[in-house]
C-alpha cells in the first residue's frame, strides 16, 4: 500500500524532527510504474496524512496533482511549492492552480548545472540559472503575485548567492555541497567519492527512468 508506506516514512520523519525546522518532502511526478496517477495521488495525500510540513513537486510540470490534493483537509495547511526551469512551466502550473483557487508558497528554478535530474533537453548548456530567474520573477511580478523564488543549480560560493539575489531571487537552494557535511546520512566512503571527484567526472546522461538529463558522477554505481 503506496500511501500506508508513505505516512509511515513522513511520521517517522517528523517525531524525529528537533527544534523550530520544517520538513519537507520532494514528491516527483514523472515516474515510470503502474497506475502512474492513483500513485501520485497516494504519494500526495500520504504526506500529508503523514504531518508533513511542506511538499516541494518536481520532476513534471504536475498539472494534476493540485487537484488530486484538493480534497484533503490540509490541504491550504501545509507548504506547497514547485520546482520548475522556465516561466513557461511556471505558467501552466500557475494556470492548474487557479482550478482550485490554489497558489504556491514558493517557486524553486532549478537552472542546468544542478546535480540530479534536469528540466532541459540537449541544449541544456546554452541555458542559464540567472535568465530563467529574471524571467520567473518578471512573470510573477506581471500577475501580480508575491510568491518567493528559490534559486537552485550551481550556487557553489557566497558570491554566486550574491549575483542571483540580484536577480531577484529570495534564496537560494544548496545540495551537493552538504553532502559531505557530519550531517548528512550518506556512508562515508560515498562521501569520499565527492572529495576526490574532479570537474571530468560529471557527466549529462538519461539513465534516469523519468525520461529526463540526469547529472550525476561517471562512476555512479546507476552506470556501472
């Protein structure tokens, strides 16, 4: 049972949760598997029967999951946000919101250098973080909607936080660089791996099952 499992896993993450924090869930929409849709719907509603404190959407421009939420009591309760790459997925997410009178909290825009899959096609190295920012942010602006944006994808240094700041963004989103921190529960010798990785060792490719660029590095055990 796909949401039973669910509940499971985010109420287990939230009576180990400490202090003031909140935990959000990342809930992918592009699968490859049985019953695609009545397994987003589980996945969604299960995190929220589960307590969670917010849900990120990604992979997918989830023009339906809104409305597979619509229904559940918290519902307008917890965060809801959305990972997109363009102001054109921006829009069309925005449009299925306005179905059930439902905004974002928050706009993450994931640009191409992110690690982890990517919202582009092959020309993903003529894309840029900071355009797609101004353009989300130029959108939302025209809509008259003060929804935060998050920036994500190669923000490596406080001077890369500084420059998309400019760009409008009201954070920013940082992973590999806390993957080798105490904190973060990968094995150590898989931490290793991303200290002795050199900028050759990255690599595009769509291993991934949802169809999208994935990046990742070349000696992933997914490649092996």
């Amino acid at each position: 049972d796909v949401r039973a499992a669910q509940i499971r896993h985010v109420e287990a993450s939230m009576q180990a949760k400490k202090g003031d924090g909140a935990i959000f869930i990342n809930v992918m929409e592009k699968l490859t598997m049985n019953n695609a849709q009545a397994t987003l719907e589980a996945r969604l509603n299960g995190a929220l029967d589960g307590g969670i404190d917010g849900i990120t959407l990604s992979a997918g421009l989830h023009n339906s999951s809104l409305r597979l939420m619509a229904g559940h009591p918290r519902f307008r309760e917890a965060k809801i946000g959305i990972i997109v790459s363009s102001d054109r997925a921006l829009k069309l997410f925005l449009r299925s919101g306005s179905r059930v009178n439902r905004l974002p909290d928050y706009v993450v825009v994931e640009g191409p250098l992110a690690g982890g899959h990517l919202g582009f096609g092959e020309d993903w190295a003529q894309q840029s973080l900071d355009t797609i920012v101004q353009d989300v942010v130029r959108l939302l602006k025209s809509e008259n909607l003060d929804i935060p944006v998050i920036a994500a994808g190669g923000i490596f240094t406080g001077e890369d936080a500084r420059r998309i700041a400019g760009c409008g963004a009201s954070g920013i989103q940082v992973a590999t660089r806390f993957t080798v921190t105490e904190e973060c529960g990968l094995p150590a010798n898989v931490k290793q791996e991303y200290f002795r990785a050199e900028e050759k060792d990255v690599v595009v490719n769509c291993a991934s099952p949802t169809g999208y660029l994935m990046r990742m590095l070349s000696y992933s055990p997914c490649l092996t």
